[in-house]
C-alpha cells in the first residue's frame, strides 16, 4: 500500500469498526510488525539515499497519525463495551435478599472446648476411651464391687453380661494408669449413658473425667484447679466449696459447688437460697484403683475429677431442660452463636 492508500483506507476502516474483535484486526492490518506501517519502513531500502531521510520521517508521521486514530478509536470502543457491561449488570434492587447462614458451635462443644482450654493451660493431656466397655474397666477395677447399686439394671446399658455402654468417663482412667506411667495428668472426653431421663437427665449425656497422678497429690492441688476452673467457666468472682461425699473410686469423696454465679452468694432462685451450686464429683483417687493398675500407692497419690458438661451448658446459659441440647432445633441452637 502506498502512503495515501494507506491515509484513505485507514480512516474509512476505522470508522466501521465497532467493537473489541475489529479493532484488534485493524492494528494487526496496520500497526504490528508485519502490518502496512511496518512494510512501508521497510521499503525504505529501495529508496534513493538522498531521499532516505524525508521518506522515513514521512513513514514516521503516518505512523504516529494512524496510531493516534487507533487510540481514539479504542477510547471510543472501550467506553462502549463498558457501558454495554453496566447495562447488562444492572441490579434489582427489590429483589429478595439471597443469604447463606454461616452455622455455629453446639454449645456442648463451646463448653466441651473451654473446659479443655483451661486444663490444658495447666498440662494436662486428651485421652479418648471407648463407649463400649467391659465391666473390668467401668466397675471392677473402679472399686465399684458386684453388688453396687449403681450396676443395677435400671441405671446401665448392658449389652452381654460383660460388655456394657459405659456408665461414665471414669474407665478412661483405669486405661491411661494402665499404659502410662506417673506423672499423669489428663483429661478424658466422653459420651455416656445411663436409662435416665427427665428434665435434667438423658440417656445420653456428655462427661469430661480428670486425672492426676504423681508424688504428694492432695485435695488442695483438686481445689486449686477447680477453682481455676470456675472463674474461666463461670466468673472471675467464683469459688468453690468441698462437700464430703462418696464415691468407690476415691477416698476421701467430695462433692463441688460453685458460689453462685447469679446472685454471687446471698441467695436466689438459681442456688435455691443457699448460694452454692453443685457441679462435680471428685476426690482423691482410692490406693485400691492405683493397686488395680499396678501403681505404688505408697509413693504415688492421684486426684479425680468427673464433670456433667450438660450440666455446666445448663447452668451457664440458663437452659431449663436438658433435651433442648439434643433436639437439634436451629432457633435454639442460633442463640449460641459467639
Ligand atoms: N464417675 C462419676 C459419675 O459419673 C463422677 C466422678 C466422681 C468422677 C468422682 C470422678 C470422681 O473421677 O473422682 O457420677
């Protein structure tokens, strides 16, 4: 193409074209490396010397003008695809919101998670048993002997007469003495399963069994940790309160409660008047169950622990009926999320 055509045909090209495809075919004609610009620079070489210098800044202008038309052009096509987008992007605004729920911890798992939180800051360790267990670990060893009521058939889930659905988290105990040395110190997470069930029992509930075992353990190290336990649970104010009690597995037994954490001790619904709540068993582990393991009870002492986390997710959150953390309704559930 000579430099007119070139001047002519250009402009009237580029007039034509519309959108992104033509003119991206009208740079390649005109302005790549191989296109008419590119070749008339290369014509240069058939050009007499001393005509070199004007016919190259003639090719030069052409360059810059044809270049010049693109950008216009492409402005010009870029704006209208733009506006084309907006057009078709438009919005209703009246239209029904779409929403995704994001879902929430059950909040057995909240507390199942802070209780672990907090014995974990003191070292202690996880250790998952099974929940189908064998006499030998739910009762015998436990010092829980033949004749305890609480092997009647109206309390445990037996399913031969050896294998049963384990009454509480305890057995983990008797697993770890049984292939840990002391020092112990864990934490034993669990379902469980009693025929129980009313307002504040089910069939199925949760419990978290605690273990020590060392040299000179005593009921202060079990107050101690409590104590620490109660203030992360319930309140930097709480406290807790040793009752005697009894329980196979450990001598002496004692029953905890926490200062009530609604009225901070001076009496109210929640405490019944008294000002203390019950929340757990526990006490130092019987010299029989660490003998049952094999461990020294001349050189070692243990303590234990056993927590309801349904009981605690009750008290905490003021929750009337047990069976509302099993029912799985999502209005319920939504009141948790954090
Ligand atoms: N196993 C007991 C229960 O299910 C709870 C318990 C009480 C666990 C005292 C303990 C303990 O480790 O020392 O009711």
């Amino acid at each position: 193409m000579s430099m007119e055509t070139i001047k002519t045909e250009c402009q009237a090209e580029l007039n034509l074209v519309e959108d992104a495809k033509q003119l991206a075919d009208f740079w390649t004609k005109y302005l790549s490396k191989t296109g008419e610009v590119q070749k008339l620079m290369g014509g240069i070489k058939n050009v007499p010397k001393e005509e070199k210098k004007a016919y190259g800044q003639a090719v030069n202008e052409i360059k810059t003008w044809v270049q010049a038309l693109y950008d216009a052009k492409k402005e010009e096509v870029d704006k209208k695809a733009m506006l084309a987008r907006y057009d078709a992007e438009t919005v209703d605004v009246t239209l029904p919101v779409k929403h995704t729920e994001a879902g929430n911890l059950h909040p057995l798992t909240c507390i199942k998670n802070e209780i672990i939180d907090v014995f974990a800051g003191m070292g202690f360790e996880i250790f998952e048993g099974p929940e189908i267990e064998d006499d030998d670990h739910n009762f015998t060893r436990l010092n829980v002997l033949k004749d305890h009521p609480s092997r009647d058939m109206q309390d445990t889930f037996w399913l031969t007469e050896d294998l049963l659905l384990r009454t509480h988290t305890s057995p983990g105990q008797i697993r770890v003495m049984d292939t840990e040395k002391p020092p112990i110190k864990v934490l034993v997470p669990g379902k469980v399963f009693r025929s129980d069930s009313d307002a504040t029992h089910s069939p199925m509930f949760s419990q978290m069994e605690g273990l020590v075992v060392d040299e000179h353990i005593t009921l202060c190290d079990l107050q101690g940790m409590l104590d620490q336990f109660v203030k992360a649970l319930f309140s930097d104010e709480a406290k807790t309160r040793l009752r005697p009690s009894y329980f196979p597995f450990t001598e002496p037994s004692v029953e905890v409660d926490v200062s009530c954490f609604k009225c901070g001790g001076k009496g109210c619904s929640l405490c019944k008047g008294t000002g203390w709540i019950e929340v757990l068993g526990g006490g130092i582990v019987n010299n029989k169950v660490l003998e049952n393991c094999n461990i020294d009870s001349s050189k070692y002492s243990g303590l234990a622990f056993g927590i309801g986390i349904e009981r605690i997710a009750m008290l905490k959150y003021g929750i009337n009926h047990m069976g509302k953390l099993f029912e799985n309704d999502i209005e319920f559930l939504k009141q948790f999320k954090a």
